[in-house]
C-alpha cells in the first residue's frame, strides 16, 4: 500500500534548515496496523502527514497504492486523499455547529453519494462506533470518548483504504482510550489499514508492528503477529 525509499523531509524557516526525516524506508502491507512511536520532535508529525498526502518530501520515493506520487500537485493529492484516505487527530477537529449524524454525513456529501445511501452508511458506522444514541447531539455535548468515536465514524464512513491516526487516545483517559483502540482494532480486523503515531506503548500494543523514530530516522522496529500477515 505504502512504500518509501530513501524518504526526506526538509523545512526552510528563516534560512535556517531542519532535517526532519533522513532516509526512511518503510513498507506498509494492506491488512497492516503499524504505529509510530519517537520522543517529540522525532518526526512522527511529518512522516504522518507525507503517508496522508497532506505535503510533499523534499527527497526519495513515496509509493502509494503502487503510483509515484511525491511529485503530485495539491489538487492530485487531495483527490487521492478524499477517495483512499481517512484521518483520526488528537483534538477530534469536530464541526460544532453540525450534529454527530451531520458531521458523520459530510464526507459522503463531498463524495456526491445520494441521500438513502448517505443514510443507511451513516447509521451503520453510527451503530458500529456505539455512538447512534447522540446521532442529534452536537460535540460539545459530548464526552472526549463519545467525541473521538464520532470522530472514527466521520474517518471510516466513506470505507478509506488506509486510515490514518495522529494520537488518538492523546485526550482520553485510560478507559475511554482503551474503547478507542479497541474499535480501532476492530476496523483493521475487517480491513482497514492503519497506520498511527503514538506515545502510548498501551495503545502501541494493539498493533502488528511498531517503528520507532529517532531523529528522523528509523532506528527499531518491533513485529508482533507476523503470522497473521
Ligand atoms: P514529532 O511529530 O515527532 O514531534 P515533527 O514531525 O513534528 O516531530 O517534527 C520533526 C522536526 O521538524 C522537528 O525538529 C520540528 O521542529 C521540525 N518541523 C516540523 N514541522 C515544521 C515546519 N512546518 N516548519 C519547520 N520545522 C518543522
Ligand atoms: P460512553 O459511551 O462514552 O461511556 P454514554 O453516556 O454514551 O457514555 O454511555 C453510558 C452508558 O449509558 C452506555 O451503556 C450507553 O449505552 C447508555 N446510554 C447513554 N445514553 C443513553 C440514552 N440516551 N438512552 C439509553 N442508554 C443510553
């Protein structure tokens, strides 16, 4: 699904350059649920956002879905983005103004799918996240827990290939990040691919596989359930 070679990220701010990523190579396989783990300033951020076709490396090969893409323009990235990918943030990044249900329906607005289908998608990740008893809440109604599964269901509704989280549990207390990661294994379990950045070796345990940055660079990785892959 993902392949990088040689992958570097550069950041020019006031003539003073930072090397973020130096030389990462990284090979995510369909079916995977990989995290990211590394002190702050690591990388993480960057590699996630180049992974989720939010910016462009300064240097190497980005693979995604077997096509070339670190020389796409925005709008080819974005197309890509709306069509294959899904994205879980720290902070939620709910539309306050819209209802769960609403904010769940919006990107299948955005896909132009029609409305019964909308529909029957959006009660159906609803029921799935346990989260269909708030559909007429708006988030600031809602607990952290309850704003992240909405937040998950917006993610998954349109069924991205490679969904994308960037501490997900990071606002959570232990219990409500615990149900997070679990619904969270349950979507790879029926194959979504998943590739998250985390500090939390608990939640880094619900993965296959776990890499670790340092500097930029990959320093270990950890395998777990080969097998199952
Ligand atoms: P992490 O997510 O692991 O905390 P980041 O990917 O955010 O790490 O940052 C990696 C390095 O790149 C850090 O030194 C950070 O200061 C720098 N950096 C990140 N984003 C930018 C940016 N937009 N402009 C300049 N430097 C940046
Ligand atoms: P959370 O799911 O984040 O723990 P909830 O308030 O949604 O918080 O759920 C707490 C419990 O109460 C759950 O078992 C839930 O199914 C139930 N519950 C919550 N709201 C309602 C409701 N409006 N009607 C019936 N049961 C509810």
């Amino acid at each position: 699904m993902i392949k990088t070679v040689n992958l570097q990220k550069k950041y020019t701010t006031d003539e003073v350059e930072t090397t973020a990523l130096v030389n990462v190579n990284l090979h995510v396989k369909q079916g995977e649920f990989l995290a990211i783990m590394g002190p702050s300033g690591c990388g993480k951020s960057t590699l996630l956002n180049i992974i989720g076709l939010l910016d462009n490396p300064s240097g190497g090969e980005f693979y995604f879905l077997e096509q070339e893409i670190s020389k796409f323009s925005e709008r080819q990235r974005a197309n890509l983005r709306k069509e294959y990918l899904g994205f879980v943030f720290q902070s939620f990044n709910l539309i306050d103004e819209l209802t769960v249900y609403e904010n769940v329906e919006l990107p299948l607005i955005y896909l132009n799918v029609g409305s019964a289908e909308r529909k029957q998608r959006v009660e159906q990740v609803l029921e799935q996240m346990q989260i269909a008893h708030r559909r007429n809440h708006f988030p600031q109604q809602l607990s952290g827990g309850q704003q992240q599964r909405v937040a998950i269901s917006r993610a998954v509704v349109s069924k991205p290939k490679l969904l994308l989280a960037d501490e997900p549990t990071g606002n959570l207390d232990s219990a409500h990040g615990q149900e997070v990661m679990q619904l969270l294994s349950t979507l790879n379990e029926q194959g979504t691919t998943i590739v998250m950045v985390t500090h939390s070796p608990t939640d880094a345990d619900y993965a296959h596989r776990i890499v670790n940055l340092f500097d930029g660079q990959i320093i270990s990785e950890n395998v777990k359930e080969l097998a199952t892959l």
